[in-house]
C-alpha cells in the first residue's frame, strides 16, 4: 500500500516555500499529490490551468510528485485516493498561529466528513514570511520579474 501524502491549495502562484514543503513532505511518504484548488468566491491572478502548469512545470523531473486539479471537496479528494487503495495522509503548511488555527478549523470539520490524518509543517526560513497574496500584490504591483525571482520559480512567468 503506498503512503500518499495530499497537499491542498491554490498555488496562486506556488511558491519557493510551497517547493520546499513539498520537498520535505516527499522524505515522509512515496508519493505526494499536490491538489490544486479551484476556488470559489476568491479572486486569483492566475487560471487553475495556469496553475496547474505552473506546478506540473516545477516539479517535471519528479515523478514521485503529482499534480492535480482539486475541484471541490477535499474529503472528496481524498476519498477517491483512497478507494485507490492509497493511505492518505493530508499536508498543511503552516507560516504563523494565524494559519495554524486556520487549518485547525479546517481539520476538524474535515476529519467529521471522513477519517484520514492531517500532518502540519512549518515553513522554514525566509519563506516562513512569504505567502501566496503576498507575491500576487507584488505582481500587481508590477514588480519586476528578477526580484520576483527570489520567492517564486521561473515556471511561473514561463506558463
């Protein structure tokens, strides 16, 4: 039985410490499905096709990772992998309190719906300060891409 580890979010963009967690959470399991969210009521920059290249593109020369398109429920998600015969274990990144009581709530009223784990990580270094609105507002700001370049991987302006 495969260990799978499923990584929610909008990735809007990804990020270096979304890459970075991945990384970590790929030396805990066999495989990590990086879930990316279409979402509703929330205004992205980027198309979930966008993306989904945009990570698919980063992580190409794994194939441990996958990529794919999470377009509803995350118990529903994780579910389908499952009946897959997969153990899954959902990953949240965590930057600050703010956010670890945000996925606490999320994993409580998840964990009503269906039993799996929930692991949290802690982002780590520099990136502990970035976030995935912190990048879209530089963008919107027209920031350029070479300083850009320090908190989100080239795939993101080459998809």
């Amino acid at each position: 039985m495969k260990r799978v580890a499923v990584f929610p979010g909008t990735f809007d963009p990804i990020t270096f410490g979304h890459v970075e967690l991945v990384e970590r959470t790929l030396s805990l399991f066999d495989e990590v499905v990086i879930a990316v969210a279409m979402v509703s009521g929330k205004q992205t920059l980027y198309t979930l096709d966008q993306r989904l290249k945009q990570t698919r593109a980063v992580f190409k020369d794994n194939t441990a990772i996958k990529v794919d398109a999470l377009d509803g429920l995350l118990v529903d998600f994780v579910q389908q992998w499952q009946q897959q015969g997969h153990q899954v274990t959902v990953v949240r990144g965590v930057r600050n309190v703010m956010d670890f009581e945000s996925e606490k709530q999320q994993f409580l009223v998840n964990r009503l719906a269906l039993e799996y784990e929930t692991i949290f990580l802690p982002t780590e270094g520099l990136f502990a300060d970035i976030s995935s609105t912190l990048v879209r507002q530089m963008i919107l700001a027209k920031t350029s891409q070479s300083r850009l370049e320090q908190w989100v991987p080239k795939e993101v302006f080459s998809c």
